[in-house]
C-alpha cells in the first residue's frame, strides 16, 4: 500500500490481520490488552516500526499496536531513532515527523495520507 526507502533500518509491522479467528461473529486476534486479556480494541490495522534494531522494533510494533493511535504516535515521537506508520480501519495514515525523511509514499488510492492526528 505504500513504498519507504530505507538504509541500515528494520521495518516491523504488528496487526491483528493475520493472527486472528472468528467464533460467533467476533474475531479474536494476538494482540492482547494487558488489563483486560482480551485482544486489544482500537482503531488501528496495523503499526509499522522503523527502527535501528528489528528486536527493539518488534517489541515497539507490538506495544505502540496496543497503545492506540494518539498514545501510539506521542510515544514513538518522544524515541530516538524510531519512527512509525499507522494505519487505520478506515484506511488513514498517519506518519510520525521523522518517517517522511524516507520517502514515504501511498501507491494505493484506498488509502490516504493524514497530516495530523485527528
């Protein structure tokens, strides 16, 4: 859905979209919320880390997942070295500020690139 142009980085995506099954209508997915066990429940499809390390950006794909957008977004911000890609249910984007130095770009029209988030 979209290109990055990357040099001695890792990119790590966590999302409930191929971990899951369905029982009763409801799907349950690998993501847990640490509070209530259950699969977390938020808005997102999926975070992609872009990190120095693929250990420390799959721990961080995993829990900013969990974190939710807003939370997500301000913690990767406040990272060294780390930046992130999130992308909604409703096919939004949202880049944190040093992602766009590796030429972010959306080559699927579905989905649209947010400027801020909402």
């Amino acid at each position: 859905m979209a290109t990055v142009e990357v040099k001695d980085k890792t990119l790590v995506t966590s999302g409930p979209y191929e971990r899951y099954f369905e029982e009763d209508g409801k799907i349950y997915h690998h993501i847990l919320d640490t509070e209530s066990g259950y699969p977390v429940d938020n808005e997102l499809m999926s975070v992609t880390i872009i990190a120095d390390s693929s250990i420390d950006a799959d721990a961080l794909s995993t829990a900013v997942f969990a974190m939710g957008l807003k939370r997500g977004m301000s913690f990767v911000e406040k990272l060294d070295n780390v930046d992130a890609i999130f992308i909604t249910k409703d096919y939004k984007v949202y880049v944190t500020s040093g992602a766009k130095e590796y030429n972010f770009m959306i080559t699927d029209k579905e989905f649209q690139l947010m400027e801020a988030v909402e």
